[in-house]
C-alpha cells in the first residue's frame, strides 16, 4: 500500500493523482462521492465496491475505466490511497477497520458508528496505525451554513442565545430500506441520519454541549425507526441550539434562526447541492452551489431586516482538503473524534427521550 507522505517540493513534478477505492454505489456512493471524487483535482476513482449487478453496470457506465469489484478484498491489490466508506451504517466500522487493517487513509460517511464508544475505538485504532480517518459532513459545506458561520465569526448578531436548525420533509408513507428498520444496530432513523448532520452542525459552530434534551418518536404507520425528533442542546458557553429532523412535517420552518443581541438571521429551504448532484450536476459546471437572490435569507432585526447574500455551496472543498491532507499540507477536513462527541449528543438524546428527562454531558463527551 502507498504510504501517506507528503509528495510536493517546489520545483519537482507536481502530485500524482490519488487512488481512491469506494465501498457501496447506492445513493451515498453514486450521488454524493464518485461524483465529488472523480471531480476534485489530484483525486481519481479508482475502483467501485459493489455486489449489485445494476449498480455494477452503473458505475462502469457513469466512470468508464473504474474496476468494479463484488467485495472489499478486491480492493487492497489495487495500491489505493485512500478508501472511502459508503455502505450501510451498520457496516462502517467492519469496513472502516478492514481499511486502516490494509493501510490505507479512510472516509467514512456519517455516521462513523452506531455508538460513541465505537467511535472512539474505531479513532484510537486509526491513531495506533498512524493513518488519517475522517468523517464525509458534507453538510458543513452547504452555502446557508457556511453564512450562518461567518455571521456568527464576524460579530454581525452580536451574542448569539439561540440556534434554530431544521431538517424537515414531507415524506408520510414509508420507503422501506435499511435506514428505516429498528434494530439499533442498523443506526437508522432520522436522529442518526439528519441529526449527524443538526448536531454536528451546532457543534462546529457554538462548541461542546453540557445538557440535552429530546423529544424522539415514530409517527408513520408501521414505522420501526424514528422519523420525528426535537432535540435541545445547552452549549458549555450558554448558547441553546434547537434542532428538529422530521419526515412528517406538512408544513416546512426555517432552515436556520439564528438569535443574538445585536441581530437575527433567517433563511428557508435546503442547499441546493444535493438536488444539483441527484440531477446529474457537478462541482465542475458553472454556477455550482450559487444560490439566487430570490432564496436569500433575511438578517437584521425587526422591520430593518434585509436579504442577506448567501455565500455559495462549496461540498467540492470537502475532498480538495481531504487530497491536501493526503500530502502532508492540511489538516483533515474533519476529524474522525468529531463523530465521537456527535455520536455521544446523539445518545444523550436519545436517554432523554426514553427516561423523559434532561441528560447531562461531561466536557469530554460533548
């Protein structure tokens, strides 16, 4: 396997392009990473893992040249740079593992595990090995937040109290699949899989958590998993991040409200990069992540509120850093420990939600 050095001297030949392996083609695969990877400058897609005969042919059609192989011993042969996981949750860690075991740098999709303590074991294994594991919250990358961020690092709101953030769908009859079974091992429902993204989110922006409270239920008919979920986060630093994720919501809330003293921020609708993906764009046509001004959100407070530019999606920076990282340039995107102190929220919320009470959070978990 290739060791994960930096490769770059001024005045020598520019880096070679890094292999990368993919396990899983379904939505996370062919919609979010073959096409990022195979359009991030000095990433290339190598190889595709899956055993679906369709999806076999669909990555052979949508990457011409990629090896496509039935099972993840397929991969170490091909002196690969780096895996990315892509598979149901239920199979990060084994996959994640079997990785860092051929040593080889790894991407997992959220979420890393289905507890925190796997988290940590997965992270302590990869830091053993001495090999980079990180964690695809794309969602960090989605022009609304990216605004909401820098409104926050520039002092525009003043004292921020409280952060609003909703993931909410009209979807009321089940689709079936994986994520919607109850097995816990599964990881699946809403609170793992928009909640990653909510918690993670609030996180980045406001720092670790102190208490948590949820509200965690299953509204459809013969729903197993979670499908509408409100979580109350108290930030060490006093902030309150109000969460909500929800299949059954008829009639969609903000985005993101953001309150402080000096100011507010308010914006509807989701990013518009994964609808541009599903549609078969990518980061390398014009306009990619552009938002018009038609979708602005509004800042300010009271009737002096105005649309405010929305700074442009830009989930193509995800796998440019992760390649600089690759070389010895750049810290990783994200840290694999990041999912840990996620993963831990996402359990607090889900105690509140059974024991009906709030959950403290030590500073090492939060």
């Amino acid at each position: 396997m290739t060791t994960h050095t930096p490769e770059h001297t001024p005045g020598h030949t520019p880096d070679r392009r890094l292999r990368v392996g993919l396990i899983g083609y379904g939505l996370a695969g062919s919609v979010f990473h073959a096409p990022l990877i195979s359009t991030t400058p000095g990433l290339s897609l190598a190889a595709v893992v899956t055993a679906n005969p369709e999806r076999q042919a669909q990555a052979r059609a949508e990457h011409p040249g990629v090896a496509v192989v039935d099972g993840i011993d397929g991969l170490w042969p091909l002196d690969l740079d780096l895996v990315v996981v892509a598979s149901p949750n239920r199979l990060h860690v084994a996959h994640a593992t079997a990785a860092l075991e051929a040593g080889v740098a790894v991407v997992v999709d959220k979420p890393l595990a289905a507890s925190a303590e796997e988290a940590d074991a997965l992270n302590a294994h990869a830091e053993r090995l001495g090999l980079p594991l990180s964690v695809f919250q794309n969602r960090r990358w989605d022009g609304d937040f990216l605004t909401v961020a820098e409104l926050v690092r520039s002092g525009r709101l003043g004292t921020v109290h409280r952060f609003e953030s909703r993931f909410e769908r009209w979807r009321p009859q089940l689709k079936g699949g994986w994520r919607e079974l109850g097995d816990p091992a599964e990881a699946g429902g809403l609170l793992y899989d928009l909640g990653s993204h909510l918690v993670d989110q609030a996180l980045t922006l406001f720092g670790p958590v102190a208490e948590v409270y949820a509200e965690v239920d299953c509204r459809r008919d013969g729903a197993q998993a979670d499908d509408d979920a409100f979580v109350a986060l108290r930030h060490a630093n006093g902030v309150r991040s109000h969460l909500w994720m929800s299949a059954v919501t008829g009639s969609l809330g903000p985005r993101f409200r953001v309150l402080g003293s000096e100011s507010a921020y308010v914006c509807y609708g989701l990013d518009g990069q994964e609808a541009a993906l599903r549609e078969g764009r990518t980061p390398a046509d014009d306009g990619w992540g552009a938002v018009p001004e038609s979708a602005y959100g509004l800042l300010g407070a009271g009737e002096e509120a105005a649309p405010h530019p929305t700074l442009p999606g830009r989930y193509q920076h995800y796998y440019a850093q992760v390649a600089e990282a690759l070389h010895g340039r750049a810290p990783l995107p994200v840290e694999g420990r990041d999912a840990v102190a996620t993963l831990a929220v996402l359990a607090a919320a889900r105690r509140s939600a059974a024991e009906r009470q709030l959950v403290p959070l030590g500073p090492e978990q939060g």
